[in-house]
C-alpha cells in the first residue's frame, strides 16, 4: 500500500518535459503579450504629433493697447498670460500649488507610486474616485496636449510625455511649464492670466492668500473659483495654507494673516467699453507695422476715464435707438470713442460711419463768409431760397427777415447758409472743406450745404477742432508709439508742424458765434455748462441723424444718434435734445 501510495505521488507531479512545455507556454504568452503592449505603445507613439513642436506651440501674437498713462486697456489675441517661472514669483506662488497638488513633487519620477497607490485605496475606502494620483508632470502633460478625451490612447500618451518631459527638463521646468499652461479662468492659460483677472495684478505680485486662493482652483476651477463660487475657493483656499504650513513653507502666522485677507475675487471692468477703440486702432497699427509675429505694445491717446464716461452715459441715453461719441482734443489726440451703446451686441463702428451731418455742417459755410469780410453782426436776409428745383424750408418754416450772422447761426436757419453759398460760390465752401480735412468726400451740389453729404462723427468732430486750435489744422490721431516686448521701438510718432487754415479774426468770430448757440435762445442751450466753450447742433432730414458736437479747454466732442437702418427717430428729437443732454452730462461727470 505505502508503495503504491508513493507511486501515485510521482504520478502527480509533472515531468521535466511537461514542466518545460509549461514554462514556455507562458513564457511565449508573456512575451506576445508584451510585444502587444509595445506595439501598442509604439503605435501611439507614431501618432503623435512632434515632441518639440507641443512644447514650443505657438500662439497668435497678442496686441496689448495702454493708455495714455501707460496703463493697459485690454488685450487683442492673449491666449495665455505673461510667461512666469520658479525665478521670477515670489516662491510662495509656486510653494502653494506644490502644496496642494504634488507635495513629494521634487522627490518622485514622472508618476508618484506612492501617491497612486494612497488614491486607490482612498477611493476603495470611500466606494468612490475621491482623490486623484496625477502628479504635476502628468498634469502638464494633460495642459500641453489640451485634450480631455478620456480613451487609454490619451493616457498612454499622456504617460509617454511625462516621461519625455522629465528626461529633457530639470523640475523646476517642468513647474514652469505647469504654471504657464494650465487653465483656470476665461479660456486663458497660465496662473498669471488667472492673477491678472481675477485680482488684477501679475502673478509676480501675488500675497500669500491670493497665491493660496489660485491654488485652490488647480482641482476644478470652475468649482473652486473665487469669482463663481467663493465660499467654495476660500474654504479650500484654508485647506492650501494649512499645508503650506505643514511642508514648512509659511508660519502659522502668516497662515493666519493670509487667513484673514481671504475674500471673494472682484471681477475685472468690462473691457467691452473700450472694444470699439481697441478695433478702431487695430486697423491703425496693421497700417504702420503689417503683419507682426509676437506681441506689440500699443501706447494709445486714450483716457480711460473720458471712455468710460462716454461709454455710461451714451448707453443710458439713447435707448431705443442707437448713438456714437468721440472725444478729442484741441490738436487731435483722440481721448474717447464710442461707436454704439453695446459692442456685444452690435460691433459695427458708427463713430466712422457715414452719415449727413445737418445743420452741424454749416460752420464751414459760415467760415467762408467771415473770411471775406462778414462778422457777427453784419445782417444777412433770412426768407425762401430756391435753386432749380431745390426749395429747402427753414425747420420750423419760420422766417426771421433781416437778421445778424450771429442770430442766423444760433438759430440754425437754412435760407442764410444757402445764400451765402451763392454770394460766394460752392466752390469755395468745397474748398472750405477741404482746408479742414472733408473737401474730397463731399458733393458739389447745393444740398450739401445743409449736410446733406455724408461724412463720419469723426470727421466733423476734426472740423470743429481746427476751429478750437486757433485755426491749426488737426489730423486725429491715436497711436503715439508701438513697442515690442522688450521695449523696442517699432514706431513712433513724429508730428509735423500744423498749417494755419484760419486767420486769427476768422477764429475769433466763429468762436464767438458757437458760444451763441448754447445761449439762452440758441439751438443747443441744453449743451450749456460750466467750462463749456460753445457748439454746434445738427439735424438731418426727417429726424433720420441728430447731432451736437461742443467743446470744453480740453475736448471737442462730437455726438451722433440715429437708426442703423436710417429710418426716421422720433419728430421731437433733434441735435439740440438728447445729443445736447449727451454731451453735458458727459463734460459734467466726475
């Protein structure tokens, strides 16, 4: 029995050949299993993009418009911020994020085992994913490639790009890339964009609460946004400087302090206010440099405050129609423009758009009279005029008889303008014209007089400025230099002298006549306010345009309102009404 029991034993146990066939068995099973898995990985390793060609993307180059004061307006074409580094933050900026999202960062290779291995049992634990094992390698790797497809292919690239990424860069690289990719707010990348939105400040000049607030919105940045929902930010933000403390990058004291500056991010201005001049001077900048490749600098004329007071107050006016107003100054530095009451919902530029000035035009008329000898108070005869078949009306069909210049202008009258054009000749009204900036646009006919040739809120704003310069020509402009990144300059302005189109007489009595008409009994007394020099109202036919352009020591301002589709407003509203009321309330705004 024992014998038999013994030869059984040996039966079971397999022989060296079945053990060899075993062996090889798995052994060839392994190995196609890991050619396969090599294949595979070679295979998506082919299909990637190049290497280098991630890591140095390029971007479209941005123009960043300043004002007058230097300070930035907004950005045309930033997709990501200023490029920042572990050199150049405070190191608390880059001690936050390591805190909160890879504490053993500069310990580990390109994935965290031990962190991995922390997250699935975690998960485990809690019976759902609640803790991640990405490290910030891999998390760059993710930001570079900007894909969120959730197949193996993406991870195994993703992988693939880590290891890349650690063998070429030290790990402060690999951070700065980080830093410098990641999206948090508004479909910009990089913390410096987020710093710079949220808090207005560059990511370099970041406290310590704000760093930790940034941080806390690297998880999920909509969730932890301190814009969108701050409680959410601030409690995490709370949860950041207690591990800063822990790894020993702050004291509890300062925790504490950066504790109590925690609070909900305030929004940045609008920048839509100023859309319709930043597009104005894109055009302008194509002009002088073409093309570019990286970032410009454009130093404007602009005064921030004078465009948000434009802004403001054309949108609360004009409603239901629509309206423009730029503001310049006596000798052409364009300080305001806005050309609608909503650039998000209408982009289109009424400020340079064509359209009939009215009785906004007839300075020009009067300019030729004054220079060939008339004044203020030479009487002129205001009754019917007619030319042909051209029989213009006075506007309230009113007829004033003999009357001053002066009286005739203040009331806007057409028979007196028309008559002068006849004493003295189209051509010369034309030539007028053209000695201010507009001759070339206008039509020789009888009816531009009256502002029936179009012209933009631009360009009869330039008009009035050569008045207000003492009768020195004006070219607006409002660019004074362009710089690249480093501070080069690529233009510059470089003014010329102006050339006097006005005697100093003619200058005298124009200006005397304009500070008429915001008088009591003038068409534009509504204009009438401290430090106002005088203006001009306009009213096209049927009410389709209304104007009031008027200046102060500063600024020649011109006003416009009307329809898009040039049907007629409202048979009460005229250039001395609601673009009178415009404009004092924007000379008046603190």
């Amino acid at each position: 029995m024992a014998k038999n029991a013994t030869n059984n034993r040996k039966s079971d146990t397999p022989t060296p050949t079945l053990r060899r066939r075993i062996f090889a068995w798995v052994f060839n099973l392994c190995l196609m299993c890991g050619l396969v898995v090599v294949g595979y990985v070679a295979y998506i390793y082919m299909r990637m993009p190049s290497l280098d060609a991630i890591l140095h993307e390029t971007r479209p180059a941005a123009l960043v418009f300043l004002d007058k004061n230097g300070n930035e307006i907004r950005a045309s074409g930033r997709i990501m911020g200023t490029p920042v580094s572990v050199e150049t933050l405070p190191p608390h900026v880059w001690q936050a994020i390591i805190a909160i999202e890879d504490k053993r960062f500069f310990e580990h290779g390109p994935i965290d085992i031990r962190g991995i291995s922390r997250a699935v049992i975690s998960n485990l634990a809690s019976g759902r994913i609640a803790a991640g094992g990405s490290t910030i390698t891999q998390q760059t790797a993710k930001n570079i490639f900007l894909s969120r497809d959730k197949k193996i292919s993406r991870k195994v690239q993703e992988l693939i790009l880590s290891y890349w990424l650690e063998n070429r860069f030290d790990k402060n690289q690999v951070l700065d890339l980080y830093m410098n990719r990641v999206s948090l707010v508004g479909g910009m990348r990089g913390i410096d964009a987020a710093s710079r939105i949220m808090f207005q400040t560059p990511a370099t000049k970041l406290s310590i609460a704000q760093a930790a607030q940034i941080a806390a919105m690297l998880k999920a940045p909509t969730t932890y946004s301190p814009l969108k929902n701050p409680e959410k930010n601030i409690k995490r933000a709370r949860v950041v400087l207690q591990e800063m403390v822990r790894q020993g990058y702050i004291t509890l004291n300062q925790a504490r302090i950066a504790a109590q500056q925690l609070a909900p991010a305030t929004p940045a201005a609008d920048t839509n206010l100023y859309r319709y001049w930043t597009d104005f001077v894109i055009d302008e900048v194509k002009s002088r440099i073409g093309t570019f490749e990286s970032d410009l600098y454009v130093h404007t004329t602009m005064d921030m405050h004078a465009q948000e007071r434009v802004a403001a107050t054309l949108s609360q006016k004009t409603s239901p129609y629509q309206g423009a107003v730029v503001a310049i100054t006596h000798d052409g530095a364009i300080r305001a423009m806005s050309g609608g009451t909503d650039y998000q919902t209408s982009q289109f530029n009424r400020a340079t758009a064509p359209r009939q000035p009215g009785s906004s035009f007839k300075p020009v008329v009067y300019l030729v009279a004054l220079e060939n000898g008339l004044g203020p108070d030479s009487y002129v005869n205001d009754s019917p005029f007619a030319i042909g078949d051209y029989n213009p009306r006075n506007y309230n069909e009113r007829y004033y008889g003999d009357i001053t210049l002066a009286t005739a202008f203040a009331k806007s009258v057409n028979s007196v303008p028309l008559k002068l054009t006849e004493m003295y000749g189209i051509d010369s009204v034309l030539s007028m014209a053209g000695r201010l900036g507009v001759g070339t646009r206008l039509r020789r006919e009888y009816s531009t007089v009256l502002g029936a040739s179009e012209m933009s809120l631009l360009d009869l704003t330039n008009i009035y400025a050569v008045i207000w310069n003492n009768g020195n020509s004006v070219r607006p402009y409002s660019i004074t230099k362009i710089t690249d990144e480093s501070g080069n300059i690529l233009y510059e302005r470089n003014p010329s002298e102006p050339i006097n189109v006005l005697q100093p007489q003619t200058v005298e009595y124009m200006t005397q006549m304009l500070s008429d008409v915001i008088a009591p009994g003038g068409t534009g007394g509504r204009a009438r306010a401290p430090g106002v020099l005088g203006g001009k109202t306009g009213t096209s036919n049927e009410n389709r345009d209304a104007w009031f352009v008027g200046a102060t020591d500063d600024l020649v301002i011109g006003v416009w309102m009307g329809n898009d589709d040039f049907s007629p407003m409202d048979s009460k509203i005229t250039g001395g009404t609601i673009p009178a009321e415009i404009f004092k309330e924007i000379v008046t705004m603190q």
